[in-house]
C-alpha cells in the first residue's frame, strides 16, 4: 500500500487492557472527518476487526493494512 504520509491521528491499541481495545477504536474512528484516516497499530492479527467495524459503522470506513507482523501490525483506517 502507498499510504498517506501524513495519518490524521495514531491509536496504539496495545496500549489498552483487552476490554477498552474495540471501544476506543470505534470511537476514534467515529470521531475522524470525511477524508481523515487513523493508523491503528496492533500486537496481534486484526482477523475480526473489519468485520466489527463494517457492523458498527457501517461503510463509513475503509480498511488498508500497512504493514503485517508478527510482531506489529498496523492498518490504516480512513473515514468516508
């Protein structure tokens, strides 16, 4: 992928207890603009991911992956 060089905001999931992980990345997916996009970077293969959030926000989201781990993985998700 030729991603954005420039990504409207960073979300380090790993960060977060297990529990806060899916909350917190829909809504700071919710919370970009039209055209912004979040790099989410993961400790683990986001298998299910995609399909929460097509479940949660529909089409107002794509989905490219930057790059896959072990033992990072990071995908940049842009608002639609």
């Amino acid at each position: 992928m030729t991603g954005p060089v420039h990504y409207t905001a960073v979300l380090d999931a790993r960060l977060f207890d297990p529990l806060e992980r899916l909350p917190r990345i829909v809504q700071s997916v919710a919370a970009l603009s039209p055209g912004e996009t979040l790099l989410l970077v993961t400790g683990q293969r986001p298998e299910r991911l995609p399909g929460y959030l097509r479940q949660e926000l529909g089409d107002r989201v794509s989905w490219e992956p930057v790059a896959e781990g072990p033992p990072v993985w990071r995908v940049c998700l842009r608002r639609r």
